[in-house]
C-alpha cells in the first residue's frame, strides 16, 4: 500500500465533488459537476441519472490530472435523508427524494399516533419528522403502492453510488441513523417504528460500519466510470459525520462548529445523551455518537441587519441601498470593532430565523434589549455576533454538561472572520482554531475512513495530514470575564421573554 492514494467522492444536494488524496493528506485532484434537481411544493427529487452523469465526469477529470492507477480504496459522503427504492436488479424504480423533500405529510403521520416525540426521540435520537427517510417510504407505500411492491430495497445517495462500483446493497450506521427507523439503543432497525407505519423490514439494506469495505470495483463498474478494477470500496458515512472526522472530532466530548449563514455545532460522545435534546447520530466512528445542533440563525442575523435595517454599502454610505456583495461578511470586522464587548449594554437575542432547534417547541424570538438612542449601528452588529456566541456557548455546555472543552475547530465560509472566532474565543472561555483546508471536512473525513480500513492509518486521529492549522484564538482575560457576567444575563433573557412572545404571536 506504499503510496496508496485515495478517491473520495462528496454528494450533496447541488453537486458532486471528487477528490484525489495521498495518504500523507496532500490534495492530488479534485472535480465537481452540478446536479440536476426538480423542484415542486413540498417536493425535491434529483434523477440517479445525474448522479452517475456527474460520478463518471468528475472520476475522469481527475482521472487527467493524477494517475489512478495507484488507487489504493474509494470512500463516499454525501447528503442524509434521502430515499431511492431499488428493484432485485438494481434499478432505481423512481427519482430520489432529496433531504428537503417533505410531501410524506400528505400521507399522515402514523408514528404519532402511537409515539409521542420524547419517546421518537429516546428510541432514535432523532426527532419524527416529514423529511425522515422512513416517512418517505411510508408515502410511496400509502400513494405508489406499486413501486412498494417492487421495491427490494431503499437506500441512500452514498449507499445507490457504492452499489453501482461494487454491486453490494449496504448503507452505513450514519445514514440508517437519518432514516428516522435505527434504535440507537440496539443498533438495528426499530421494530417499534417499522410496526407504526406498517413497513416491511426486509425492504431495508443490511448496515455496515463507516470505514467496512463493502466490496472491490466490478470490471463493468471499471470500464464504465475510468477506474482500476478491483479498488476496495469503503462504505463512507453522512456528510456532518464525515466532517466530524475531517474536522479530529472524534473523542469524548470534542467540539467543533461550521460557521456560516447557519452553523452547526457537534460534540463526540462514548454514549448518546438524551438530556441535551440535540440530534444523536451513531458517529463514523465504530463505537462513538455524534450530538448535533444544526442552527439556522447565525451568520444570517448579520446580513439581515446590514439588509433590511442599515441599508449598508460597503463604500461607506449608510442607507443609500441594500448589502448587494456575496461574500455576507465583508465590512463585518471594521464596524464591529467600534463597540466594545457588551456594546455598550446592548443585549441581542439571535433568533430571527428559528428559535430553538434543540427545542422546537420553544416560542423564542428575536430581540434587542436595553436599545437606547445612544446606541449606534456598531453596537448592534457586535450584539448581534455576541448574541450568536452566546447561543453556541449554550448548544456547546448542553453537551458537555457545562465542562469546557480543550479547543473547539471551526470550519465554514465565516471560519475565517479573525474577530467573529476572537468573540467566540472570549464568549466560549477556550481556544478556538481554524484551519487551512484546501477540501471541506466531509471529503477529508472520507479519505481517513478509506485509509484506516485499508490499514494505511492504524486509527481515525489523521486529520492533521489534511489541514494545517490557520490561527489559535486564545480567549482574552480581560473580555472573556465581561462575556461571563452578560452569559446569565443571556439565559435569564431567552428564557423570560418567551411568555411575552407568545402573546405577540396574535398580531403577526
């Protein structure tokens, strides 16, 4: 296996990406191709044609820029929650129904009939949802009755592309966990949730580990997409947990964020833990869980405010038109650093998208408190990102039950906002890192599992062959100690204000 590289490949919902690794981490090539996506009211479904269109496009540019020859295994990440029922030969019976879609409410929603959410959620760790897998499923039984008799087995993106270059139907731990149907208590499929919505059991693939070989590529598979026959084909795992592994979070409690327009925050763990009300997903690796909070309301709090309130233009008129630039953040770092931490006791409750994704039931909403006319625009937008610090402090103690971690790893368009990860160095109380990723967590997290089950990496922690570390922002005493006072403060606010929300609810 001495100089063994590896090919990744990273399906989300837009496109498909490949990439070439060497098991020492450098990047060789890499490719991506857009896919085609329908589309319509509460439906999205992308054709599978697409998805071997751009699979056999990207192998081949990348195949021109680095010999395959050397190819040492092939792993796959791509999008969750996605359904696609196979026939006994393979064939797709219909157009895969993407994350987003969610017309399996149409269908009505047996398992609440008979599970309240608490128990969906201890049996699952996930909550019932219309864009679970498994409800999908049960719409296609319930309206395509015909292609549920058909149908051999449903599987996932990951799991219908590795079949394809192997001919072995599995999914992963990961992606069986996003179908809604895993007791993460056993390990296999819910009896319980099966019974509910009245499905065949046999209709779902056998599960195998992230980093299981699940077989070699076929001659056909060979000839067909430009790859060496006989490569070993890694099973792979979702694209958050991939990320997880690209990112080194892979022991008890290490914690590491993706900031952006949203943001998520994850946390390793030996066992899952109920009491934080956050996603638990088996992790990629063998034996771990992986809680995640996947927060719409960060980055997009600031465009809101430079949108809709301030009208800001970047050449430095103050209400003149709306923030036009695609890149969200330019301006952000010379206006926020006007205001002091606190802003000037400014207090910014960031919930103008969702309110608490860990807690859907709750009723909290935006808001700004203490607003005198004193105030300037500065101190907003340094309330507003403090109020996001804020609330992923909150998401990251929910996990550690209040413990600090030792350093939190930040990915994502906005990981590279030196006085964003500063503030949330300084709200957090520890290190916060970011890193030089020439790819994005998710394809280096498939390229580890590739080469630990190959037996190239004698364990999961290689995530530094990968990327280098940027900066370390380490908390400052001075500010960390003004953020702990205004932390409580925070709490009492997003807890207290939710009873005045509710009766605000009348007049929207």
């Amino acid at each position: 296996m001495m100089g063994a590289c590896f090919l990744t490949y990273d399906i989300i919902s837009s496109g498909i990406k490949t990439s070439a690794f060497s098991q020492d981490g450098k990047l060789l090539a890499h490719a991506y191709r857009p896919l085609v996506q329908h589309f319509s009211g509460n439906t999205a479904q992308e054709p599978v044609e697409s998805w071997l269109q751009g699979l056999e496009e990207t192998t081949r540019e990348v195949a021109g820029q680095t010999s395959l020859q050397n190819l040492g295994a092939i792993a796959f990440t791509a999008m969750s929650q996605v359904c696609l029922c196979i026939d006994r030969e393979g064939h797709p019976l219909h157009e895969a129904f993407t994350w987003s879609d969610s017309r399996s409410e149409e269908a009505g929603d047996p398992i609440s009939q008979r599970l309240s959410q608490d128990q969906v959620y201890r049996l699952t760790g996930l909550r019932n949802t219309p864009n679970s897998s498994i409800r999908k499923l049960f719409w296609i039984k319930e309206r395509w009755p015909e292609i549920y008799e058909k149908t051999y087995k449903m599987i996932q993106c990951k799991d219908y592309l590795a079949y394809v270059l192997t001919g072995a139907v599995y999914t992963d731990f990961t992606d069986a966990s996003s179908t809604g149907a895993l007791d993460i208590t056993t390990m296999d499929w819910s009896e319980e949730i099966l019974s509910c919505l009245g499905l065949d059991r046999e209709k779902l693939p056998a599960i195998a580990r992230s980093n299981q070989i699940i077989g070699h590529v076929t001659k056909k598979a060979a000839s067909s997409f430009g790859l060496p026959a006989g490569v070993p084909v890694v099973m792979g795992a979702g694209d958050i947990l991939c990320s997880a592994v690209g990112a080194g979070c892979i022991e008890d409690g290490d914690v590491y964020m993706s900031l952006g327009s949203s943001s998520w925050v994850a946390s390793c763990m030996d066992k899952p833990n109920f009491s934080t009300g956050a996603s638990l997903n088996p992790h990629a690796i063998p034996g771990k869980f992986l809680g995640f909070v996947n927060y719409q309301t960060a980055g997009v709090v600031f465009k809101w405010l430079k949108n809709e309130v301030f009208r800001y233009n970047p050449d430095g008129d103050r209400a003149v038109r709306p923030y036009q630039n695609i890149y969200p953040y330019e301006g952000m770092e010379e206006q926020v650093r006007i205001s002091p931490p606190g802003a000037h006791g400014l207090l910014f409750l960031p919930h103008v998208l969702e309110a608490d994704p860990a807690h859907p039931e709750s009723w909290a909403k935006g808001a700004c408190l203490g607003l005198t006319w004193q105030h300037t625009r500065e101190d907003m937008l340094r309330a507003a990102l403090e109020g996001v610090c804020f609330e992923l402090r909150r998401f990251t103690e929910g996990f550690t039950g209040g413990k600090k971690p030792k350093v939190v790893t930040v990915t994502g368009i906005a990981s590279h906002e030196g006085l964003w990860l500063q503030i949330l160095s300084d709200v957090l109380g520890v290190p916060v890192q970011n890193t030089v990723l020439h790819d994005t967590p998710d394809s280096i997290g498939a390229a580890i599992l590739a080469g630990q089950a190959t037996g190239v990496y004698p364990d999961f922690a290689q995530a530094d062959r990968f990327r280098a570390i940027e900066q370390v922002f380490e908390p400052d005493p001075a500010r960390a100690a003004t953020y702990e006072a205004l932390y409580p403060i925070y709490l009492d606010a997003f807890g207290g204000i939710e009873a005045t929300l509710k009766r605000l609810e009348r007049f929207k």
